[in-house]
C-alpha cells in the first residue's frame, strides 16, 4: 500500500533550469518560489544547489565581461575593476589653512567675498560682464 497524502515535490529539469536563470538575474528567493509555485522553504530544500549556481555563474559571467573589457583597454572597467577587487580608491585631501599653511582669517576672507560680489554686480550694471569686451 502507498503512502497517502500529497507526494514531495521533485523538480523537473525544467523547473531547476528556471530556478538557476532567476538566481542569476538576482530575483530573490521569495520572487523565485512565487514564481515557480512553491514555498520558499520548498525551493530552498530542492533547488539549493540551483540557487548557489545560477547566482554564482551570472557573477561569474559579468565579472569575466568586466576583465576582457579592462584587458581590451577600457578605462572605464579598468577603473571599476581596480577599486572593487584591487582595493583601490581615490582620496580627496581637503586642506582647511590659510596663505602659506597659516591659520584662515575669517575676517579677510569675508571683506575678498564682498569685494568679489561688488566688483561682479557693478560689472553687470554697467554691462562689461556681458559685453564680450573681456574687461572685468
């Protein structure tokens, strides 16, 4: 006599195929089962090594893209290849000091910024900011 009762779920080759292409493309596990019609403790039990290889093949895949492009001169992925898996990084340096690494006077720098903002207005009243001239 058999057993009674709904039988486990086996996946067709078709489904496991479906299950490693949705991995690949970085569906979630979630969206994977909805899709499959299963629950994702059902798809995680049967199609455990499906979900591990579609995901690693699809990474697989764009990082070789990624290393032929650098390798062919394309300073784009050259750079993005660098700074993601040769620890590479560009740095900013901010110095925050006056004339000659002397102490920023605040004073000087707000009488420059009124100084600049005259000068500018008055060019563009009198029209010598837009005349072309190159007089400023």
């Amino acid at each position: 006599m058999g057993k009674r009762g709904p039988q486990p779920w086996k996946p067709t080759e078709e489904e496991r195929k479906r299950v490693r292409m949705y991995a690949g493309l970085g569906i979630t596990q979630e969206q994977i089962a909805t899709l499959i019609g299963r629950c994702v403790d059902t798809l995680a039990k049967h199609c455990r090594d499906d979900l591990n290889e579609g995901a690693a093949e699809a990474k697989a895949k764009v990082g070789g893209a990624i290393v032929k492009a650098a390798l062919g001169g394309n300073m784009t992925a050259a750079i993005f290849y660098a700074k993601t898996q040769m620890g590479w990084k560009e740095t900013i340096r901010n110095e925050h000091t006056g004339a000659d690494g002397a102490a920023i006077l605040f004073e000087q720098a707000t009488n420059d910024a009124h100084a600049l903002r005259s000068r500018l207005i008055q060019g563009v009243v009198t029209g010598a900011a837009t005349s072309g001239t190159g007089a400023a």
